[in-house]
C-alpha cells in the first residue's frame, strides 16, 4: 500500500467499513493519512478492522452504526466528532443482498406460477426481503447522507462516495432486488450531486464488478472451493478473466476523493470491473 499525506487529517467516516470492501477502503484511505472512523452494525469487527489499522501506524476507531436507524448514525455522527472531528468524506459502503429478494432460476419455466418446493419463482419473492434489501442499500445511503453532510456543508474539499455495482447497468439473473437496489444507487448518486452542486460536495459512485465477499462466498464457491457454475458464467463474461481483488478499487477511491485530481468531477458511476461492463458475449 502507497502511504502519503494526501488526505493528512482529513475525517473520513465509511459505513459497512468491517466487510470486505469495506475494509480495503479503510485501509487504502488510512495511508493517506486520513483518520478513519468505521460505522459497522457489529462493534466487534469494526474495532478489530480499526486494531489492523493501528498495527500500520494509521489512525483508525470502530464505531456502532446501524444504517437504518437514524438515531443511531447521529450517536455515531456524535461520536465521531467527540473523536475526529467534523465529517470530511463519506463513504456509504453498507448494503447487501438477501436469498427473500433472490430466485433460485435465471429463466421462467412452464408451471414457475405455481409454487413447487426447493424452487423460488419469480412469483415466490418475498416482499419482506425485497424490501429489506432496498431498505438496506438505498436508505442505508440516504440516512447516513442525511445526517453527515449537514456537517460537510461549504467545507473545502469535502465528498460522497456512494457504492453502486455492475447490476445498476446490467442486472443479473436471480437478483433483481439487488440490481434494482444499486440501480437507484445510481440515480441518487447523480441526484444528490446536482442538489449538492452549489456546495463544496462532490458526490460520485464507484461501481464494482465481481468480487469475493463473505455475503457471496456461497454462490461462488462449492464446498470443495471450487467454482459454481455461476461464478464460471462470470468468469467467462470478464474479459480480465478472473474475480477482482478489494485493493484494486482503491485507485478510484483515491482519485474521487482527491480534490486536486477530481475537483470538477461529480455526479459520475465508475465501473471497476475487469471488462465486464464492455463485453457483448461474442
């Protein structure tokens, strides 16, 4: 990891930050010199993510959050200010999935109207996980946005980082909860940043391609570790041919966030993807 002062000082809150991506983010801006304060639903790994953090010689804390709750961001927005300070850029990386809003097929069949065990039809969603995952991404974002950059305002050098996917352009079969979720991910980044416009906050999403995470190790990875066929199906659709690895986001992150070089740059969706967003299938 390249360690500068690029964000020296600068205040940078990520929600989700004990996942996966999350915790690469954490790290990547945590060379830079940026304090880093980690808003995760489970305290007990957002503190360990905030001890690796210390370990490099980064300053980082753990802070309790639940993103759809809005009390609870303010006591985080509370604390990280007693912390840190005043929230320089957000990054609203929590969000996910849920098998309520997921089909167990890619394509309707004769007789799907009708429900058949160990089968989930499109006609089997739940509205409950539907609406969970909806919930979970986009107010998971709105709220968090609410609250923090009330204290962004007119700063100097101030952003939003939102995080859609490749679902946003292109859904994927048996998710449309999901794809639908970052598909308005997509369109509030691009909202907010014009209602942001006549402020100092840029707001930009950064759209991943395929990545392993602990939420879709399963869909992934047979027991045996080795591939399903849907993740061969991605595989085969990534020109790059192969899963991303979380620190090859960080490049991005690092441009979005640096005013110098993204200082005319808002309300965009940047795909990290391996090629997979350029790729027709033939």
């Amino acid at each position: 990891m390249i360690q500068t002062d690029k964000l020296d000082g600068k205040v940078v809150v990520i929600t989700g930050g004990a996942g996966v991506l999350g915790k690469a983010f954490c790290k990547g801006l945590g060379a830079q010199g940026a304090k880093i304060a980690i808003l995760d639903l489970n305290i007990d790994a957002a503190n360990d993510v905030a001890k690796e953090l210390a370990d490099l010689g980064y300053t980082a804390s753990g802070f309790e959050c639940n993103v759809l709750k809005k009390d609870s961001i303010q006591s985080a927005r509370d604390a990280v200010i007693k912390k840190y300070g005043t929230c320089d850029i957000l990054i609203n990386g929590a969000g996910g999935n849920h098998s309520k809003g997921t089909t167990s097929k890619d394509y309707y069949e004769s007789g799907d109207e009708e429900t058949k065990e160990g089968i989930k039809s499109f006609f089997d969603l739940d509205a409950s996980g539907v609406e969970f995952v909806f919930n979970l991404n986009f107010l998971g974002t709105l709220l968090p946005t609410q609250v923090f950059a009330k204290d962004m305002l007119d700063k100097d050098d101030v952003c939003i980082i939102n995080i859609s996917s490749m679902n946003a352009f292109t859904p994927l079969t048996r998710i449309p909860a999901y794809s639908g979720a970052k598909a308005a991910i997509s369109n509030f980044t691009q909202w907010l940043a014009v209602h942001f416009s006549k402020t100092n906050i840029r707001v930009n999403a950064i759209a991943p391609g395929f990545f392993e995470t602990a939420q879709n190790k399963k869909l992934l990875r047979n027991d045996d570790n080795t591939y399903t066929e849907r993740a061969n199906k991605i595989i085969n659709s990534t020109p790059m041919s192969r899963f991303g690895n979380p620190e090859e986001l960080i490049g991005t992150l690092l441009f979005l966030t640096d005013a110098q070089a993204s200082g005319f740059v808002t309300g965009i969706v940047i795909p990290v993807d391996g090629g997979f967003s350029a790729y027709s299938g033939v």
